[in-house]
C-alpha cells in the first residue's frame, strides 16, 4: 500500500498480557516514531528509529515498552504485563528524513487492556 | 510540553471559512509553525507549515503575523469532511530527532 500500515487496527487484552504491535512504513522512509495517544489527549511521543537504530526512546513510559526496528524498515512495539493504563491508541508515523518536511501517520492500533 | 496554545473548540458553518488561532509567543527565530488535523479515528495529516511567510497549499492557508507570536489556519470553505482535531505546533527543523510535540489542539466542528 501506498501509506503507513499498522496492524492490528483494534486489540483487546487482558491485564498482565504481552501484547506486541506492528508498523508497516512507508518504503523508503528512513525515519520511524512511535507515539501514544489517550482518549481526549494529543499524541505523545514515545520513541524514533532512523533506520534500524533506536535513537531516542525518552518517551517510553516504563520498562514494560520495548520497540525494535531491526532491518530498517517494519517496526514493533511490545508491551509487556500490559496495564489498565496501557490502553490507548498507538500512532506509527514515518518519513524520509525527518526535517522540514512532513511526518505521514498510519490509523492507529487501539489497544484496550482489561 | 507543547508551546502552543489553542481554543478547545470551534464551530463553523459549512461553506464558511474557518479560521483557526495559535499562540506561539515563546517561538525561537528558527522554529516553523505547522498544523497537522486529526479526524476521528485517524492518525494525524500534515496540512501546512510556515517560517514567516504566508503560506497556501491547495488545503489551507497559513497567516502568521509579523512578530511571529501568533499565526491562524484558514480553511476558506469548511466542509464537513473538516470536522477534526487541528493542532498546531512549533519545531526547529532538520533538528535531527526532534519529535513533533501535539498539544489538545483545537476541535473544530463543521456544521451543516
């Protein structure tokens, strides 16, 4: 396809659950983010890979979330002992170099934990 | 934390322009401004961005004013497709990793 692919769209667990989350990006883009978005809040951010290295993960809210992006291209976003707290949508967005230009998002994959 | 500050909410009739404000008055002299949309269940989709200049792509407009504190996103003739989260933010580009920072943007309602 021609834009960001992240599967699954929805995802229903159960606290203390390993979920893992996937992104498709668009070919070619070099670079890669990982954002989190609550109900009624604005997407923050979580984690970037430039290729397959993982320069930034500040965002990332415990040692729970683990993401890897090893060839460069699709991602994954895990989540360990997933939380009540974990639900939300989680954004993967892509671009060739993240400069001025624009950064495309995927729809999102809706995790609710149980 | 985003620097940006926006109304929560704007309603506007359909074929009407809508015009969106943002406050920016911390922004540096080599941050853009740019404004992304959000539509329900969707990811984010850029819209514009601008230095200093006024800026027009076949979405929207972007006005920001001489002092660079402020700037409004103009939709000329909202549709109902508009109705959507618009957030506006501020970044330095080619800043490396530098992540796009949204705040709660500013939720515009497009009414028939």
């Amino acid at each position: 396809g021609a834009g960001v692919s992240q599967s699954p769209r929805y995802k229903v667990a159960k606290r203390g659950q390993d979920v893992a989350l996937r992104c498709d990006p668009i070919s070619g883009h070099v670079s890669l983010f990982w954002y989190q978005q609550a109900l009624g809040q604005g997407p923050e951010f979580l984690t970037y890979f430039q290729n397959e290295a993982q320069l930034d993960k500040s965002g990332l809210p415990s040692d729970r979330f683990f993401a890897e992006r090893p060839e460069g291209s699709v991602s994954t976003l895990k989540i360990q002992r997933t939380q009540q707290e974990d639900s939300a949508v989680y954004l993967c967005a892509s671009s060739f170099i993240w400069s001025v230009g624009e950064l495309f998002f995927g729809e999102g994959s809706r995790l609710t934990v149980l | 934390d985003a620097k940006t500050t926006q109304p929560p909410s704007m309603d506007c009739a359909e074929g009407r322009a809508a015009n969106l404000p943002c406050n920016h008055s911390t922004i540096s002299g080599n941050e853009y401004v740019y404004w992304y949309r959000q539509i329900h269940s969707q990811g984010p989709q850029y819209i514009i961005h601008g230095l200093k200049n006024n800026e027009t792509n076949e979405m929207a407009s972007l006005i920001i004013t001489e002092d660079r504190k402020s700037s409004t996103l103009i939709l000329p003739h909202a549709t109902l497709r508009d109705t959507a989260v618009y957030y506006c933010i501020v970044r330095v580009p080619n800043s490396g990793n530098t992540p796009l920072v949204f705040g709660k943007g500013t939720r515009l309602s497009v009414i028939a």
